[in-house]
C-alpha cells in the first residue's frame, strides 16, 4: 500500500502485515526545490512502480523513481501559477497510460492538461523538448549545429511582437517564449532582448480578490478613522516566527555552491503576541494555546502596567474569533476600550502588520540556528525596538485609511 502522507510531504509505503512504512519518494520537509514537495493532493503509481506526485502549491508534478527518494525529476509545471500550455495552476488529479502520457486535472485553470509522453519516457525536462522542437524549426534538423558568431539580431517588429508576446505569457521562460515566437534564434538572444526592453523578474504578488460587500465594509472602516487622533489607538496580533524561514539572501559567484544554513530543527519556532499604540509597546512570547480565556489572560498580563493610561483607547485587531470572544469583550468594557469592528481581507488595516514585518527581517539578520538563538533573538529585537518605528507605522496606517477613502 502506498500512502501520500501529506503533512509530513513525503509517499510512505506499507507492506502487508508489516507494523512500519518505510517513506519511497521526498520525506524532506515542505519546499519547492526538487528533494521536496509542498502540499499536494494526488499520487499515481506507474507499472514500473514510479511515483508520480501533483504538487498542488508548487504548480507542478514530478517523478520519483523506484528505489529513489533523494529526489524527483520535474516533468510538468514550472513551479510558477499559470495558464499557458507549459504550466500549472493548482494540479490536483493525475493519471499516466500505457503510453506514459500524463493527464492532470489543472484545478486552477479549469482544464484537464495532456503532458507529451516523449519527455517522461526520456527522463528529460519539458523545456528541452522546446529546445529540440525550436532548433528543428530553425534548421530542419536536430543533428545540425549552430554557426559560430552572433545568432541572428531580431528586427524591430520582432522585438515588437516579443514585447506583446512577453505581456500576454509573464511566467513563460526564454525556450516558451521561443516556442511561441518561433523566431530563427537562440534562447540567450530572447533573455537578451527581454533585459533590453526592461523586463526584471520579480515574485507574483498573491492577493485574495474580495467582493464587493468586503470592499465597502473597508470603506466604511476606513471613513471612521482616517481622521480621528489616531494617538488613541491600541494595535494588536499574533506573530508566528519559524526557523525554518529566517534564510537569508546570499551573494555568490558564478559556479560557486550555495552557502547552506544548519538548523537545530525545522520545527522550532516562537509564537508572538504584540502591542502597540503612540507612546510605547509590548512583545511578549507565548506557548499555549489561544481561546477567549487565555487570550484575555494574555492581554491583561501584558498590558497590566499601562491599562490605565489606555482608559477610552480603541482597539484593533483582525477578526480572530479569540479577539472577538465574549469574555474579551468583557475586559474591554471594564477597562473603557473599545473594539472596534474588522472589515475582512484588511492586513494592511493594522499598523502592527509592518512591524511583524521588520521585526521579521531583523531576526532574519541575527541568524539565528536554535530554538534558543531563535528566543534570544526574538527577545532582543522585540526590546530594542524604537518608538520612532513604531509611530512611523501607525501614521503610515492611517494614510492606508485615507488611500482607502479617497479611491472608492
């Protein structure tokens, strides 16, 4: 029995009567590099006992090969959300015939994807199949080999037609975009041109789409108080901080390796709870779980020295049922804050939002490599926090209000 045991993103195999599994594809931790998978939904079994995997957040399916779980080979999707022929978007179901042909329910594009076989029987990845296909085009020939010197410059409605091209497909690499141009060149010509006409890669933004209903409660929110004392103001959140994500950016030379970062564990993490409003703050770690009891246990003990200079304050927090359980909204009557209402979809509404975001960054640069570096340096970026930041914050909120208002 195969089991695609999804929270552990690894395939473990069962054999019949036998009291353990043993893991036959990735096994590593969540990620997108090929060792890894990210949360995937299906698995298909071939005759040769190979595992192929539908990576659901990586956009993509791979193929682990029988006796082999270091790694998986790419053969469908490019690892980015897209529409066109060579990608992926949220692949769900899978199935491979006979043949090797691959079939994949493309969920988030409404499609079912058919994958030439060619590239799985070959054990080759899909864009050297492009390449294959885009050199005989050029030369009627895949044995012929390019002339030396320059390849052949683009004309000007060439570079015209890449610059629409380009628009219409922005996920698509230089060999797709060869593909689809079929223009008589090389895929370093179409990086070339691509740079020259000002294209820089850069990560999707990722943005739920809200409806209308949503976007006039965020009116309505921001009408009330983009001109109200905002120096009356408490904003509040949790933070959840992983090891596994305090890797940094890195600068290496052509050929070098990557610098690899040993952690402890890819589970050691710290929970935050945060405060802020115009004249001070308070971090504070915690451990256990939160509901409507241990949250207003939480608050009262972090806010118990300043709660009654917060007497008449308004309190902001996103729409956690904790932070609008019975019990908490009890403590606030009895302390004269009031809570106010949260419009869904609002990160950017809370001003501690963009102090997660630096206090993040700031851990991230003490490199941490424990639990216990992790502690300290949460605990010390947390304390050395200015008030400068954080007033900074809470104006550049307020001017969210006020863009909010103003669009609408």
């Amino acid at each position: 029995m195969y089991i695609l045991d999804s929270s552990n993103y690894r395939v473990v195999r069962w054999l019949s009567g036998e009291p353990l599994g043993f893991t036959v594809a990735a096994g590593h931790g969540y990620g997108s590099t090929l060792d890894k998978i990210g949360t995937s939904n299906a698995i298909y079994l071939d005759d040769q006992s190979n595992i192929y995997i539908s990576d659901y957040s990586n956009h993509r399916v791979t193929k682990w090969f029988n006796g082999n779980h270091a790694s998986g080979v790419l053969i469908a999707g490019n690892n980015v959300a897209g529409s066109t022929p060579y990608q992926l978007n949220s692949p769900w179901g899978i199935y491979v015939d006979a043949n090797y042909t691959l079939y994949i329910a493309d969920y988030g594009n409404h499609r079912i994807q058919k994958w030439i076989s060619v590239a799985l029987f070959l054990n080759c990845h899909i864009n050297t199949i492009y390449r294959i296909i885009n050199h005989y085009r050029c030369h009627r020939n895949v044995d012929h080999k390019f002339r030396s010197g320059r390849p052949p410059a683009l004309s000007p409605a060439q570079v015209k037609k890449l610059d629409k091209t380009i628009q219409r497909n922005r996920p698509a690499t230089a060999a797709e975009l060869l593909s689809i141009t079929q223009f008589n060149t090389t895929e370093r010509t179409i990086q070339r041109y691509r740079l020259s006409l000002g294209y820089r890669p850069r990560k999707s933004v990722i943005k739920v789409k809200i409806n209308k209903m949503n976007e006039h409660n965020r009116f309505e929110f921001a009408s009330l108080h983009h001109r109200t004392d905002i120096k009356k103001y408490i904003f509040e959140d949790e933070c959840y901080i992983g090891l596994r994500n305090t890797n940094q950016i890195v600068w290496c030379k052509r050929g070098e390796s990557t610098p690899r970062k040993e952690i402890s564990s890819v589970r050691a993490h710290i929970n935050l709870i945060g405060f802020i409003w115009w004249n001070g703050y308070v971090f504070r770690r915690f451990d256990h779980w939160l509901n409507g009891d241990t949250y207003c246990a939480a608050v009262n003990e972090a806010l118990s020295e300043d709660i009654e200079a917060l007497n008449g304050f308004v309190y902001v927090s996103d729409g956690v049922k904790w932070h609008r359980s019975a019990q908490f909204k009890r403590w606030c009557e009895q302390h004269d804050i009031e809570l106010c209402n949260w419009p869904g979809y609002s990160a950017d509404f809370n001003a501690i939002e963009l102090v997660w975001n630096i206090i993040k960054q700031q851990i991230k640069n003490k490199n941490p490599k424990s639990q216990r570096e992790l502690e300290n340096a949460a605990d010390e970026v947390c304390g050395n926090l200015s008030l400068n930041v954080v007033q900074s914050c809470i104006k550049k909120t307020q001017r969210v209000y006020s863009h909010v208002v103003s669009s609408y």
